[in-house]
C-alpha cells in the first residue's frame, strides 16, 4: 500500500506543471460557461459541480503530495468545528436552508484550502513556481480573448446594465471580474518587465491596463496607477530600472489621466450624482413643508407627544417612500434610528448601505451565538430580494459573526507578518520585483474585499487570492536566493557583502 502512494506520489509531482497550468486555465472557462448558461436561461449547477469538483481534486492532490498531513487534518478539524457551532447557532434562530448554507460555507473555505494546496505544490517541486507564472499568464490570455470576441461579435454584457457602459466579457459578476484583473495586473507587469522582449511587455501592459479602464468601476481604474507606479517604485528599490520600459508605464498612465472623462468609471459616475440630485431634490420636497430638516437631536430632545410624533411623522413619509422594504420588515423608528436619522439621500438609498443596515437589523434579532457564529444566508432574503451585503468582510461577520471574522483575519494576518518578518531579517534579500508584485495584488485584494463582495466569497476570485498568499509563502518561506551584491537603494547602506541562502 505504502508503495502505491508513493507511486502515485511521484506520478503527481511528474505532472505537477500540467496541474497548475490547467488549474489555472479552467477558471475563467467555468466563469464563461457559468455566463453563457446563465445567458440562455439554463441552470448554472453543472458549473457549480465542476468548481466543487476541481476543489476536492485540488485538495486530494495537494494531501497526497503533502509530507505535513497534520496541518491538512488541523484545517479540516478547524473548518468542522467552526461550522458545527455555525449550523447550531443557525438552529437556534431557525434553520432556513442547511444545504445552501453549507454550499455558501464550501466559497468561503476553499481560500485556505487553496493556499495549502499550493504551498504544498510549490514545496514539491522548485519548478512549480514557474508554472504558476506560466498559470497567471494563460488565464490573463483566456481572458483578454473572452473580452475581444464579446466587443467584436456584440455580445459583451456591459458592466453596468442600465446605461450600457463598461466592457465586462463573458463574465457574470463585476466586481469578481474586476478583483481578478486587479490582482493579476501588478503580477503580469513585473513579469513583462523582467522579461526580455520589450514588445511582450508592451503589450501585456497595454492589455492589463485598458481592461482595468473599460470595466469602469472606481478601483478597477485605482488598480491601473497601484500597478503602475508600484511597479516603477519597487524597479528602483531594486535597482532595476529600464528607462524604456519605465517610459512605457508613465505613459500610460498618462493616457489613462487624459482620458478619464471618457472612461466608462467617470461617466456612470456622473449619471449616479445626476440621480442622486434628482433623488435628493424629492426628498427635500416631501419635507419642505417644515421648513427644516429633521436632525438625530431633534427626535432624541423631543418630549413624548405632539412634537415627537409630528417629527417622526415628517421621517415616516421619507423613510416609507426611500426605504420601504427595510420599513416594512423592521419598523420605520428602528430603520430611523439604525440610519442616524439622516436625511441624505445618497446614504439612504446607495444599496451597499442599505444591506448592511438590514443585516445589522436582523442581527439585533437572533439570539446572542449569532453575533459569534453568524447567519445563514436564506435569512438575509426579504420579499424575494437578497440583502447578502455588498463588502466581502462585512459579509463574513454577517454569515460567520465575530468568531469567523476573527478565524479569517487571523489568517490573512499570518502572511501579512511573513512579509514584515522577511523584509526586517534581510530586506536586501527578500525585497524583489516579484515580492514588489505579489504585494501589491496582496493589497488590492484586500481593498476589493473591504469595498465590494467581489472576492473572499467568490470562487472564481478567490483562487487567485489563494494562490497570492502561497507564493507569499514561497517567497519568504522556501524559495532558495542565490548569492548576489545589494542593488538599487539597498546598495546604499551598509557593508557590501554577499547574501547567503537561506
């Protein structure tokens, strides 16, 4: 038996550079067939299956490969656990849908599934670092391809519906589509960069950045200049300037400055504020007739009465008209309240807002374990229409309460340290154009989780999450630096000496 699995042991690390490249490859085409299934109004299970799929075959490969199983077990003993007090806490409150609420808890773990995963493929072979540069690129070719045949033949879905702007392919969720491109952008430049054809570089920059710019959400747009100008910082922390290439980048970055006026970003910008005004002017309109705006002090002051009625009555049409939904399920003085009692428009009506002041009503409402172990999912549904928030770590208090916030914190933590402790050890030897770049994928990924549900929840996102996170691993952890002379700005300090390995 033992022989056998060493058999299968060393078949697996033989194919290991097909494993990831395919691992790679097959994650924008589950995006694209889960987009087309969707188009032609057929069911997105065969997709969901083949994720699920993909994942247990990943995890039984990365276990197989393993010669520290016992981190395996403590992982799946820590997921059970915690899922064990999740779906008793769900219990207590009223288990709406078990099954749902597993499928949705399977998203979430797979990011540490994942990162174990390929740490263990990057130990086993010191050749897998390759393949996943190799990886990064056929995804980002997938992709680009998908983005020029839906402009081409007409079938691109537009990022935002309702004003037909934004180029978003073959892809179903933008936020997600976004995160992915952000992430991989900073990676694919630095590794064009390194490279030797300046054509290759060119044209992967050119590529990452003018999807960035025709997607049109604000942190696609932000993620351009991060990759930019991070790229040229970290080039001259290492002493790796190439004033050709440096040129390129600056003049990109130019182009895309002039050109925001006419990015998709800006101008569905503008439309949101027209609306806004057009909305705040209504609301000002149904309280004209008190000539004042209702403040939070107003209706605290306010003796019991005539006068507290008359200023909750004044809010009441506002709120009803604004917020009827989260009027209706929850009281209109609760909703008032939970809302400061506020009067602007854009912070009563902007959806992410508003979902996260539903989850923090219907927290109010569950026994004191669901501030500990979260919510189901099911429970966020009200007349049909989901109020799951819209930011990735609001959602994982929400789902998971505080005790599943803190678990993933932590996690995302410990590599964040890894990175302080290498560059404070030997920063000289640790700080590379490939350290620079995983870092900032690193830190756009976590501003996409902060400020959309694009990522630490969706699959297709989260896996190149997972694999930052191992190659930050391998970087600080296991990756073999040969001996070299300090460059760039390192130079500067200290004694000259060689940098051993290690």
């Amino acid at each position: 038996m033992i022989a056998l699995l060493e058999r299968w042991r060393e078949l697996l690390k033989n194919h290991l550079a097909a494993i990831l490249v395919l691992l790679f490859a097959v994650q924008p085409l589950m995006d694209i067939c889960s987009f087309w299934l969707d188009k032609l109004g057929m069911s997105t299970a065969p997709t969901l299956l083949l994720r699920m799929l993909v994942f247990a075959l990943t995890a039984l490969i990365g276990f197989c490969l393993s010669d520290k199983k016992r981190y395996y077990w403590g992982l799946a003993a820590i997921c059970a656990v915690f899922f064990v007090c999740h779906a008793v806490s769900c219990m207590r409150a009223g288990y709406i849908s078990p099954f749902a609420d597993l499928t949705n808890y399977i998203r979430v773990i797979q990011i540490p599934i994942f990162a174990l995963c390929l740490i263990t493929f990057l130990r086993a072979d010191t050749q897998s670092y390759h393949w996943v540069s190799v990886g990064f690129a056929v995804s980002f070719a997938i992709i680009s391809a998908v983005v020029l045949l839906s402009v081409v033949t007409g079938t691109n879905p537009y990022t935002y519906v309702d004003d037909q702007m934004g180029i978003l392919g073959w892809f179903s969720t933008t936020n997600s589509q976004a995160s992915i491109v952000s992430m991989m952008t900073p990676i694919l430049i630095c590794m064009a960069y390194k490279s030797k054809r300046t054509w290759l570089f060119a044209a992967t920059t050119v590529l990452a950045c003018a999807q960035l710019y025709f997607l049109g959400t604000r942190l696609a747009y932000m993620a351009i200049f991060v990759s930019i100008f991070g790229t040229i910082l970290v080039a001259a922390l290492c002493g790796e300037v190439k004033k050709l290439r440096c040129g390129m980048l600056l003049l990109v970055a130019v182009v895309c400055v002039l050109g925001v006026k006419q990015s998709p970003m800006y101008q569905h910008q503008q439309t949101y504020s027209q609306f806004m005004e057009e909305k705040q002017t209504v609301l000002n309109s149904m309280s004209a007739d008190r000539g004042t705006t209702v403040t939070k002090e107003e209706v605290q002051n306010a003796e019991e009465g005539n006068a507290k009625l008359e200023l909750l009555h004044t809010m009441n049409q506002i709120y009803c008209y604004y917020r009827s939904d989260l009027v209706q399920r929850f009281g209109v003085e609760r909703v008032m309240e939970k809302c400061g009692f506020s009067n602007d428009v854009s912070q009563m009506t902007a959806a992410r807002k508003t979902k996260i002041i539903f989850c923090e009503l219907l927290m109010d409402e569950m026994p004191e374990t669901s501030r500990l172990f979260g919510i189901e999912r099911d429970a966020m549904t009200y007349k049909g229409e989901s109020y799951d928030v819209e930011n990735d770590f609001h959602g994982i208090y929400f789902l998971y309460g505080a005790v599943g916030l803190g678990l993933f914190i932590i996690f995302l933590a410990y590599f964040a340290v890894l990175i302080v402790i290498a560059l404070f050890r030997n920063v000289q030897k640790y700080f590379t154009m490939e350290a620079g770049a995983y870092g900032m994928a690193f830190l756009l990924a976590l501003a996409n989780a902060y400020n959309t549900a694009g990522i630490l929840r969706r699959p297709n996102a989260s896996f190149y999450l997972s694999v930052i996170l191992a190659v930050i691993f391998y970087l600080t952890r296991i990756k073999q630096y040969p001996e070299t002379q300090p460059k760039g700005i390192f130079a500067l300090f200290g004694k000259k000496k060689t940098i051993k390995n290690g």
